[in-house]
C-alpha cells in the first residue's frame, strides 16, 4: 500500500459510519447502507482531488460486511484491520468518540501502508460457515443453560416427569438440539461442496483429539489454510507458541505462551 497517496479512515457502528481523509484531515457521518456507500465514493473523490486512495476500516464483523462487499464489488481497494492492532498503536487515548476513531484508523493506516495488504472478501461458502459456527456456538450455550435449569428443577420435584416447567424445558432442548443438527448437516454440505475444504476437513479428522467442531473452526479460523505463511505464524495464533520474557540482569522468566 506505500504507492497510495492518501488513505481514508472510516469507523464503522451499527447504523453509520465516520470517515476520516487523513491528508485533507476532513470528515463526514454517512449511513451504513448502499445510499451511504455511494455518498462516500463521491466525497471521497471530491477530497482526493485525484490522489490515488485506499479505505482502512476495522473489522467489526456484520456491521463492517456490508461495506466491505460493496467496496469489493466496486473493485476499490480497501484494507480491514484488527480493532487491537489500531487501539495498541494509538497510544493513550482519553477521548472516544466515533469521529475520533475514524482520525485514529486513518493515522495508523498512513503509518503503517507499507505494511498493510490489501483485503478481499471472503468466498459466499466461507461467509456462511461463519455464520453457521457463530449461530451453533449461540444455541449450543443457549441449550446447556436450559439443561442447567432443568436439572436444577427437577432436585426441587418429587415429580418432575409431570410437571409442566420440566416437559416445556425438555421440549425447548429437544427443539435446540435439533436445529444443533441441522446446522451441522448443513456445514457438512459446505465443506462438501468444496474440495480443498473437503480435504482439510478429513485430515483434520484423522488426527487424534480433533472431532467436529474444531476441524470445522480451524478451516474457517485460519481460511482454509491461506490465512498464514508457515507452521510458525499459526502456532502463534493459536496461543501455543513460547515468548520469551527477560531484560537486563535481573529479570528472566522463563517462556510463557499467550492466549
């Protein structure tokens, strides 16, 4: 990104986004939809004055989507970083407000273009995983609070069998369990349906300790395998890799990993 003559910051939120041009240091509040879309492209060239340009927004999952499907589908170039990497480089803070975090994100993607890549978006097969994974996630925590209850419940009964709390929340379970089911036919048929995919998936599987949730997880986590160049990166990730901790004479901890 060192070639781009100017870069503009955009702090994306639930029902509007703030942009931020960092050469020009101007800014605008448009909507988080296509109509607000359009209405940034045009003031952004406006700003630019003809300056080649990339976007750097953070990577707040569906609020942050949509704009990077219409900045793909335009074929504009955009950069969508972790929302930690920008708060760490930052420094200390004291003001937040959503103007002020699109300036913060414009200064970091200046800073750091020459380091930045730019980011396509995913496959439409690799966006429903997710989404099945997030939503499988959600019932399945739903369904042990519901056990959790039930059993509870059912300490305080002499008879729980007829009681009608116990057979709702035995029906609420069956019910979650069951769409627990489906959604993982349903990612069965994803990863089916793709042969790189397909293949990951049953080389994960044949490796002790690892069963469905988490070969599903790592292909999705680590895109496929494309996500990171080495072995070294994705233990790292991962949280399992050893960093040392020393300094001077009198401090040497040994090794710790971070999670």
């Amino acid at each position: 990104m060192k070639n781009y003559e100017e870069v503009v910051g955009i702090d994306v939120s639930k029902n509007t986004i703030d942009a931020h041009c960092y050469k020009s240091s101007t800014h605008r509040k448009f909507i988080n939809d296509v109509a607000g879309y359009r209405q940034l492209i045009k003031w952004v060239l406006k700003e630019s004055k003809g300056l080649s340009v990339f976007y750097c927004f953070e990577n707040t999952g569906y609020y942050s989507l949509k704009l990077a499907l219409y900045l793909s589908s335009k074929d504009i170039v955009y950069v969508e970083e972790s929302p930690l990497k920008i708060k760490r480089s930052s420094g200390i803070v004291k003001e937040k407000t959503d103007a002020l975090d699109a300036s913060l994100i414009a200064r970091y993607a200046w800073l750091y273009r020459e380091e930045l890549k730019p980011i396509s978006v995913k496959s439409m097969s690799h966006l429903e995983l997710g989404r099945l994974l997030a939503l499988r996630d959600q019932l399945v925590r739903n369904n042990a609070g519901l056990k959790g209850t039930l059993k509870e419940i059912k300490g305080l009964l002499s008879s729980p069998t007829t009681d009608f709390g116990c057979i709702s929340l035995k029906r609420s379970i069956d019910y979650l369990s069951k769409q627990v089911r489906a959604i993982e036919e349903r990612i069965k048929e994803i990863l089916s349906a793709d042969v790189s995919m397909k293949k990951n998936y049953e080389l994960l599987s044949s490796l002790k300790g690892v069963g469905l949730v988490v070969a599903y997880q790592l292909i999705y986590h680590t895109g496929n395998f494309t996500r990171f160049d080495n072995w070294r990166s994705f233990s790292s990730y991962c949280g399992i890799a050893p960093f040392e901790h020393s300094s001077g004479t009198s401090i040497h901890r040994r090794k710790q990993c971070h999670y």
